[in-house]
C-alpha cells in the first residue's frame, strides 16, 4: 500500500472511530439512540474507506470512460 493511501485509509479510519465514540458515549450517557444521518454518515464514511482499499473508484471511472 502506498505511504499516501495508507495516510488516508489511517484519516479515515480516525475519523470513523471518533464518530462511533461520540454515538457510544450518547448511548450510554442519555439512552438515545444516534439519529439515523449520524449513522448514514459514518456509513458513507466506510464505504469511502472500503473503495479506497479495494481501488473501486478508479476502476468505474476508467470502466464509464471506455
């Protein structure tokens, strides 16, 4: 893996962490449950790591193009 998407896959993986925290602690603190874009976020937020692992990205632009 390359030093620059291994920054990014760690970026993510960062970020992801520090929102799944911040649901944990909501969770346990007030017992509410994290409203469902919280979750649509981070999601995303996998799916963007999951494409940057795998190079899907690249591969449907280059598959759209031709």
């Amino acid at each position: 893996m390359s030093q620059s998407k291994r920054e990014q896959v760690i970026s993510h993986l960062r970020y992801i962490r520090q929102e799944l925290r911040e649901m944990h602690q909501g969770v346990r603190q007030d017992g509410l449950l994290p409203e469902a874009g919280e979750i649509r976020g981070v999601m995303a937020q996998m799916e963007a790591l999951l494409e940057l692992l795998e190079g899907k990205t690249s591969k449907k632009a280059k598959a759209e193009a031709g």
